[in-house]
C-alpha cells in the first residue's frame, strides 16, 4: 500500500473512531435479564425466581431451569429477542429459574451433595409443592444438565420429563477439545487446599485459551460495530454477562473434576452423591438432549454417549447447529429450538 492509501486508511479509522465514541456517549446502561420475574424461595446463596406471565400458561406442570454453576444464568434472558426464556413463556410454558448466587468464603465447604440434594431437591420439592404438581419438568443446561441428570437418577418419581443443553456426560478423552486434556492434568487437590474457594478469573482464563483466535477476531471487530448502536449493544451485553463469573465453593469443585472430569464416574456408574450410588438407567422419564454441532466446549462426543445409557424409552437427540453460546441468543435458537422445546414439554405433559 503506498502513502496515499495508508492516509485514507488512518481517516477512515479516525472518522471510525469519532462515530464510535459518540454512540458510546449516548448509551446509559447495559441491561440483560430484563424479563419479570419473583423471587419465591431462597435457601443460603440460592435463589429461586418464577418468571411473570401475561396469560395462562399452555402447560400446566411447571418447568424449572438449572444453568451451570461458573455462569450466570442471564444469558438465557439476554435482551427481549434474543432471550429463550421469554421465548419459551411466550409458547406457553410455566417457568421457574435457579440462581447459584455468588459463593463467599463461608461457602467453601459446599459440596455436591448440597447443590444437588439440597438446592436443586429443595428448589424441586417448592415447585411441586407450590403448583400442587406431583411431578415438574427439569431442564438443565451444561454443568447444570449434568447435575439435573444425577438428580433425575436419585428422584425419577418427581420429574415429568428432563431436556439438557450442551451438557457433558462422558469425561474420557475427548480427542481434540483442549478442555478435556487440561482438565486431566490439574491438581485440583492443590487447588483447592490453598484457594478454599475457586476463582472465576483462573477458570475464565482457561476457557479462553481453548480458542484464543476468538478473542482477538472479537476485538478486531468492535471498530466496525461501533457505529451501530444495535451491534454495539449486542456486544455489551455480552460481555457483560461474561464478565459476570461466580467464584466455585471448593469442595464441591474438588468432586466435579475428580469424579466426573478425571474419573469418568458418571459414565461408568461408580458416582456416590450422599448414600446414592447414580444409575443412570433409573432416568426413566421422557429425555431430550440437546447438543450444538459445533461446540468448542462440550464436545458432542462428551453428550450424546448418555442416550445408550439412560433407562428412557421415549428419549431424542437435537443436533442444534450452531456453538455452545448459540444455543441461548443465536436467531436460530429463537425461530427453531425454542418452539420445538415448548412443543415437546407440552407433548409430554
């Protein structure tokens, strides 16, 4: 490029730069999870929160939502149209959301036994209670689908049916996906014993090296969105909800990776939760799996494995195409998998 063009090319940045600035003067504040909901239980850290609805529901047993544990579960509720959780009430489905909350030191000690038979089996057991519903339907997404699956192993009497997302079943080798050969490798006993509560920064710098080309495409393309107020906000809302990591109480991270991560437990039917040995033949209700195709973090080898395994006759594999994140905001997870979600709880209710 001669001197000429490298001039046009430093304007054009410059007047790049200068639009850009302006559209960020004019915006106030970042805002997700805008849909309206109530908190109605709550138990130490954890909250349970019933979204609002304008209309009856179409479907009269409830559904309640796990996300993992090292996100929050805003991303689920974004902004209005790219929210799938306000796309699932508008076809007509009742729902409840946990909330992790954010672990203090106190919290420590938590284990696994207290998230799933305590948190989730007491956020369970409100639901039912509350709706007079002898049985709810149970999604779980990633870390949290893992857990919904354990519990429905332990409680298969009290879940109408299970959906999971890019959730990871199989913890054996998974090829290619750096996550899983890193995670074989930690000395998470070590972890633990110095930190007591784990960093949301050391797992985010993990998960961030799994990619690392992503973050820096990312950045290259701020300059162009920045004159778009629309892109733009898209974007910071984004990293907002990412920015926004809860710390992991360290016993409970000592038995996720040991157990399922490193000793593939789950899979192998060796997974002691409490006095519960888990059978993964005892998910005996309707069971969908949901997996994204291209998915970076979860490998789809990781996911579908648990079809085989599960005692469910009426069960379904999704192939969503698209990445882990995508399943949540992309427009196809508006216009395609959020009604063929909705479609399948009402069937099965």
């Amino acid at each position: 490029m001669n001197a000429s063009g490298i001039m046009n090319e430093m304007t054009k940045t410059s007047e790049k730069l200068i639009k850009g600035y302006e559209v960020l003067q004019n915006i106030k504040e970042v805002e997700i999870a805008t849909t309206p909901k109530d908190l109605v239980w709550e138990r130490d850290l954890v909250k349970l929160y019933h979204y609002k609805r304008e209309t009856p529901a179409k479907c009269k047993i409830p559904v309640l939502v796990s996300f993992a544990m090292m996100n929050r579960h805003d991303v689920l509720d974004l902004q209005p149209d790219r929210s799938l959780m306000k796309k699932l009430l508008d076809e007509g489905l009742d729902i409840y959301i946990m909330d992790w909350g954010y672990p203090q030191k106190q919290h420590k000690y938590l284990t696994m036994e207290d998230y799933i038979l305590d948190f989730m089996g007491g956020a369970v057991d409100f639901v039912r209670k509350s709706t007079k519903s002898d049985k709810i339907h149970k999604m779980g997404i990633c870390m949290g689908g893992t857990f919904s699956a354990i519990y429905a192993a332990i409680f298969p009497e009290k879940l109408q049916s299970l959906s999971v997302y890019v959730t990871p079943f199989d913890f054996s080798d998974q090829g290619s996906c750096m996550l899983y050969k890193w995670t074989k490798d930690i000395n998470v006993d070590a972890m633990v014993d110095s930190l007591g509560i784990i960093p949301a920064d050391m797992l985010n710098a993990g998960f961030s090296s799994l990619k690392p080309s992503m973050d820096v495409a990312k950045y290259i393309g701020v300059m162009d969105m920045m004159q778009d107020e629309a892109k733009i906000m898209n974007f910071l809302r984004m990293e907002k909800w990412k920015a926004d990591c809860p710390d992991l109480p360290g016993e409970m991270f000592r038995k996720y990776i040991k157990d399922l991560w490193q000793e593939n437990k789950l899979i192998k039917g060796e997974l002691m939760i409490g006095k519960y040995k888990i059978n993964l033949k005892k998910i005996t209700m309707p069971f969908l799996n949901i997996y994204a195709t291209e998915d970076n973090i979860i490998p789809n080898s990781s996911t579908i494995p648990v079809n085989d395994l599960i005692g469910s006759k009426d069960k379904e594999l999704y192939a969503f195409p698209g990445g882990h994140i995508g399943v949540f905001v992309g427009a196809k997870s508006q216009k395609e998998l959020a009604p063929k979600v909705a479609k399948w709880v009402l069937d099965k209710s």
